[in-house]
C-alpha cells in the first residue's frame, strides 16, 4: 500500500509537490483553501491527481501519512495544528524536493539581495557549463525541478518561510547575504524567531559543506559569534582586509588557501556595494564548486539581473531613468542611494511599512535634488524631507510622474524610482509598478525623440 501525501496550497509550490510525489508512486491529494489558478489544475486534471479547491477537507487531510504544506501556511493554522496533535509529519516543498534529488546544493537567504545572488550564482555555473538548475523563490519549484530532469547542481533561492519547514534540508554550499527586521507579523513580532528561522539554512549542514555570508552585517555577524556553525565558514566583507573575501577599495579579492584572484566591479554588470556583496558570494559559492577563475569572469560580463533591481530603463537628453521598484523598504533604497553618485531624482511612496526614514536621512540630503512622492498618502515623507531635500513633488499618475522627473532633471542626473515602500496603494505589486514606470519613461522618450 503506498504512502499518503496530502499537499496543501497548489501554487507553484504545492504543485510541483504533486508532481513529484506523484512521480515517485504515492497517492496524492491536493487540498486549496482558495482558488487554484487554471495553468496548476490543468497539471492536476492531466496526471489524475484528485484535488479541492476552496475547502480544506479536514477527515481527507488528517488521513495523511504525510503532510506538505505551501511555504505560506503559516504552523499555527488550524489544519496544521490538528495534524501535529496527530503526529502527522508536516513538511515544506523544498525538504520534500531535497529527500528525492541526487545532486548538490547551493542555497540562498537573506532580507535583501538572495534574488541577484540566486542568478548571478545559477548564471556563471550555467555559463561554466554545469548541468544546473534554478529553483525555489525565483523559477520554478524545487520539487517540480526533481520531479521533471536530474542535475548536477540546484541553485535555490530560499525565503525563511520556506525554512521554517525543513528538517533534514542540507546544502553543499549555503549563502546568507543578511538580515533585517522583516515579515515580523509571521514571527510574533519576535526579531530572534526570524533569526532563527533563518539560521535553520545551516542546521543540518556539517563540516564538510561550506557557509558563505556577509560577515560586515550586525546582526549576522553577531550571531556567527555566539552559534555553533559545523559548516566551513566563508566570510564576506567590505571593509575587513584581513577576511580572505573582501573588497580592497578597488577590486574584490578572492583567496581560498593558496588560490588568490582577484575582480573589479567594472568586470561585471552590476552597480552600488550591495552588489559587490552580491557578487563575491556568489563568485565564492560558483568557484567552490568548481568553476574556473576564466569562466566567472566571462559569466560575469555576460549577467542580466531580474527586472525592477537597479534597472536601467532609456537614457533620455542625458537623463538616465532607473527602475528599482522591488526596493519596498528602507535597507533596499541605502544600497540603491549608495550606487549613485550623480544628482539624483528620487520616486519614493506608497504603503508605509513603519520606516525609519533616519536611515537615508544624510545620503538623501547629499544627493537627492527633487523627491516625487509616488502614493496615495505622502504625508510622512512629506514632512519628514521637508527641510532636506530642496524640492518635493507628488503625483498619484505614473505617466504625470515621469514628465515632472524630466522636468526637474539636467543632463547628467538620474531619475532613480526607489520607494521605501509596499505598492499596493496604487498596483497590483512591486512589478506592476515598475512595469508601468518603465512604459511611462519609454513612452516619453518615444514623444521626445520624435517631435
């Protein structure tokens, strides 16, 4: 008789869970609470997987031999309370995915910069040619990858979320780029369960993996001080010349035992320190697995990051417009102000999420010519750049919002749309936002370049 899994939530998480149970010979049951989007039950319907949608059948569910649950269900749901008093196992996607691959692992976290690590990290293996694959936050899910091919390597962005439900998961090589204060309301508003939830990157890790993180960060680097770390432990800095990965002030230097090298930023196509932290952690994870020094390099002029990260829209009269849209807190927009040194046009605004605007308060004085308040309720910022930035405009119209941009700017400047904040005042989403930035910007130079 085969084993029972139950999956609950069939997003691209839970489906690819079915998937991959189904290939393996159990019997499955796909339970939603919600609506299953059309694309995830045609996949259901076409392996004759049975599912609900909009109920969680709790005799169905409790019948479980195992259960996998969607990385958005939080532990102190009801059906996962119920299932524990049972002494059903409850697992995540991503430690169902890892028990079936056969290949290695580098694995990804942290509050800002695992997505442009994740894909520089899948790119340069990809272009030193590794039989790798990308999954997890960015891409597809790690189950549904095993479930459809083998690789050698598996690149996986992974957000504390998806920890929060691994037991056994244990990476060949795993990245922390760092951590800030965030997604508080899933952790009783406690910073040291998030740290923790985190941290679980390296609990099953052993003295034979590699951990590679940002070692110049407060918070990690005071919880590297006082955690027992089995893994080899590989330090980035950028301001620790003695750490064997760090940055001189001109080039990044890479030395692992007697291999040293070294990169300089100009050799990539990424912008502003934070992606100096992005690319040695990746750099360092690609070369342990064994890619040559030659090969990153040539990977490395090659990059493109996910759009809405630093995105260079249209250069338009020598105004160059930047899309940074995914930047919905305060920690994102210090590395986006600190990629700059030309004067800048800042688009700031929309949902507040409790910033503390102090944290930018003296790289926006210096550079910041003209704030735009892009929201519904522009108050706070408002006030509190009163009397540091020289001129502030607002608008809730993205097309009104790039033609007072262009008329604030001078050739030289950017027009940088770094908002501090969730867009669901105005947009669906972060991408919603900057895709219609960006088609409000090429529009305009399409206006400008034709009359």
């Amino acid at each position: 008789m085969s084993k029972k899994i139950v999956i609950l939530g069939a997003g691209e998480s839970g489906t690819g869970a079915a998937l991959l149970a189904k290939a393996k010979g159990f019997e499955v049951f796909v339970s939603d609470q919600g609506t299953i989007k059309e694309n995830y039950k045609r996949e259901l319907e076409v392996l004759k997987i049975p599912f609900e949608e909009g109920v969680h059948t709790a005799d169905r569910i409790l019948a479980a031999d195992l259960i996998i649950k969607s990385p958005g269900i939080p532990d102190k749901a009801e059906v996962i309370r119920q299932a524990k008093a049972k002494s059903i196992e409850v697992i995540d996607e991503l430690e169902f995915g890892f028990r079936h691959l056969t290949g290695k692992v580098i694995a990804i976290t942290g509050t800002n910069g695992k997505t442009t690590t994740t894909l520089l990290t899948f790119h340069l293996l990809k272009a030193a040619g590794f039989n790798v694959a990308l999954a997890g936050n960015v891409g597809e899910s790690l189950a549904r990858k095993v479930a459809t091919a083998a690789h050698d390597w598996y690149v996986i962005e992974i957000s504390s979320f998806q920890l929060d439900g691994t037991t056994t998961f244990r990476p060949e090589i795993g990245i922390l780029t760092n951590i800030t204060p965030d997604h508080l309301d899933r952790y009783e508003y406690k910073l040291e369960n998030y740290v923790n939830s985190k941290f679980r990157l390296v609990s099953s890790m052993t003295a034979q993996n590699k951990f590679i993180y940002y070692k110049d960060d407060a918070i990690v680097g005071a919880e590297i001080s006082k955690r027992t770390v089995a893994p080899i432990k590989v330090p980035v800095s950028l301001t620790d010349y003695t750490c064997p990965i760090h940055f001189d002030g001109t080039k990044m230097v890479f030395q692992f035992g007697a291999d040293v090298f070294m990169l300089s930023q100009a050799e990539t196509t990424l912008k502003g320190p934070h992606n100096l932290i992005n690319t040695m952690a990746a750099v360092s994870a690609v070369y342990l697995a064994g890619a040559s020094v030659s090969s990153i390099k040539a990977g490395l002029s090659t990059f493109k990051n996910a759009p809405h990260r630093l995105e260079t829209i249209a250069i338009i009269d020598g105004v160059e417009f930047v899309n940074d849209s995914k930047a919905t807190n305060v920690d994102s927009v210090v590395y986006a102000l600190g990629s700059y040194t030309q004067p800048l046009i800042w688009i700031a605004g929309g949902i507040d999420k409790g910033n503390d605007y102090s944290l930018i308060k003296q790289d926006v004085q210096q550079k910041v010519k003209t704030l735009i308040c892009l929201g519904k309720d522009n108050q706070k910022l408002k006030t509190f750049f009163e009397h540091v930035v020289p001129e502030i405009k607002e608008t809730q119209t993205v097309k009104e919002l790039v033609r007072l941009a262009m008329e604030s700017a001078r050739k030289g400047d950017v027009v940088l749309l770094s908002p501090a904040c969730a867009s669901f005042d105005l947009f669906k989403n972060y991408e919603d936002r900057g895709n219609q930035f960006r088609d409000a910007v090429l529009e305009l130079k399409k206006e400008l370049e034709t009359t």
